[in-house]
C-alpha cells in the first residue's frame, strides 16, 4: 500500500537534501511508490526553480516510468504473450512512458469497423483479404518506410499508426491484429529480411508446431500492399537471398518471437544511428525474454 500523500510530500521535499545519503534514502522511498506518484513530483517540478532539484525529480520520474513498464512487459510475457498489440505497445512505452494503450487501440478498431462494414459471410478467404487491403492501404494509407528503412520510429507502433509508415514487422503486426480482430486467422511468419503473414484454414491453436502447411491457405505480403503468395514465392525468395530452407520461415510463429524481432529491430537501428545507450537500454529489455 502506498503511503498518503503528506508522507509523500515529505520524502519528495527531501530529494532537494544536499545531504546524498538522504538524498538516496529518499529516492529509493519515492521510487518503491511506483507509477502513482508521478502527478506528485511533476507538480513539484513545475513549482521550483532549482534545477538540480528538477534534475533529480526528472531522472525519478524516468525510473518509476522504466521500472513499471518493465514490470508490465515481464508481466506479459509471464502470462503467455496472448495480446500482441499490447506487446508492441509495452515495447514503445520504453520510448514513449506516457503512451496510454487506448492510443494504439482506439485507431485500430476504427480500422477494424471500416473493414468490417464491408465484409460478409459469402466472401472467400481471398476476397476478404482483398476488402482488408482496400480499408488498410488504399483508405487509411499504411505503406512501407523505404526512404527512412532504419529509422528507430518504424518499430514503435504508435509512430507507425500516427505517420502510416513502418518496417516490415511493424505494418505486418497492425495488419495481423486488425485481420484477427475482425475474426480472419492470420498469424505471423518470422521470414528473415522481411515479415509475411500466413491465411490459416482454421483459428488459432495453442501448439504452434501442430499448426501443419497443409492447413495454410496462403500466405500474405503486407509490406507489399497485401500480395497474395504461395509457398514457391517463398523458396524464391529464400534463394535469392542465398538462405537455406527451414520450416519455421514457412509456419506461424508466436507472439513471443514477433515482439523479439521488434526489439531486435530497434537494436539494429540504434546502432546505425551510434545511440549507444539506447542499444544498451533494448538489448536489456531482450534479456527479459524467454526462449520461444
């Protein structure tokens, strides 16, 4: 239970201590608290002119923001990875702290309504795909970032959604929640160089490894406006790229793997960019995450 807010008052007049012990004790008091502070000591960095006092509250307000996201993505991941846009979400929040998850979802199911307004139950699978395609590129606009492909801002979802550009796990993973939200079982496949999304026979399953190729209608290119492919499309592309066959780059994989591959993305980028400490920061958050 948190303590009351004079107790709290008290502790965040203590952060101002020249003291450094008490500074730290104080701190650490604060920071146990967690993200119900926060309105707290912005208020009490808004009301001083003491910069180092500022500076203090805005690296404690940058921890508890850190330390809870942190706690909420070991929390998903815990609890079997099942929601991947809150995946994604918890991912940008390392970046963006105040991102609320109405952000992302709220403009996904107004997408979903679009398309589901146009759906209906005589269309083949194909046909459904083609109504989805429509609504998400041609209405809402989505496409791939080909002038900017490193840019940190195609991974975190919410930049993705606000500016419709993105990488290719980024547009495949909006364009994978919207065709589920809608009822369409449509996963993802962890193709290296690129990301493509599988039309499933049936709805999903637990065990990923029994979901057989026989029971994949086709698969879809979303950073190719929604290509319809075939397995020969695939092994083309496998040998173009001189990369040997394995059966995991023809089936669905899991959550887990998809916000990996986020994560993994956003180091790559960084390190383009020579932002150090965000590599560091990203290959942290990869620690957290288990073996698929």
């Amino acid at each position: 239970m948190g303590q009351n807010t004079r107790e709290i008052q008290a502790l965040i007049t203590l952060l101002e201590d020249p003291d450094m012990e008490i500074y730290r004790t104080a701190s650490s008091s604060l920071l146990r608290q967690g993200r119900s502070i926060i309105p707290q000591l912005e208020r009490a960095w808004e009301n001083s002119l003491d910069q180092i006092f500022q500076g203090r509250l805005e690296s404690l307000i940058h921890q508890i923001q850190h330390e809870d996201t942190t706690k909420e993505l070991k929390a998903w991941l815990k609890g079997g990875y099942e929601d991947l846009l809150e995946g994604a979400w918890l991912i940008a929040r390392f970046q963006f702290p105040d991102l609320n998850y109405q952000e992302v979802n709220d403009p996904l199911e107004g997408i979903k309504k679009d398309v589901w307004l146009e759906l209906n139950e005589n269309l083949t699978a194909l046909e459904k795909v083609k109504v989805l395609n429509h609504i998400f590129f041609d209405i809402h606009g989505f496409s791939k970032n080909i002038k900017n492909f490193y840019n940190p801002q195609n991974s975190y979802i919410n930049q993705v959604i606000e500016k419709r550009r993105g990488n290719p796990v980024s547009i495949a993973i909006l364009y994978m929640v919207i065709a589920q939200k809608i009822g369409l079982p449509v996963y993802g496949i962890n193709l290296p160089k690129n990301f493509i999304l599988a039309y499933m026979d049936y709805p999903a399953i637990s065990d990923y490894q029994d979901r057989q190729i026989d029971n994949i209608l086709f698969y879809i290119n979303p950073y190719n406006r929604g290509t319809v492919l075939g397995r020969k499309e695939i092994e083309y592309f496998l040998k173009q790229q001189q990369m040997e066959f394995h059966q995991s780059y023809f089936l669905p994989c899991s959550n887990l793997e998809i916000i990996k591959r986020v994560v993994t993305n956003l180091i790559n980028s960084y390190e383009r960019l020579g932002f150090q400490e965000k590599v560091i920061q990203y290959r942290k958050v990869l620690q957290f995450f288990p073996e698929d």
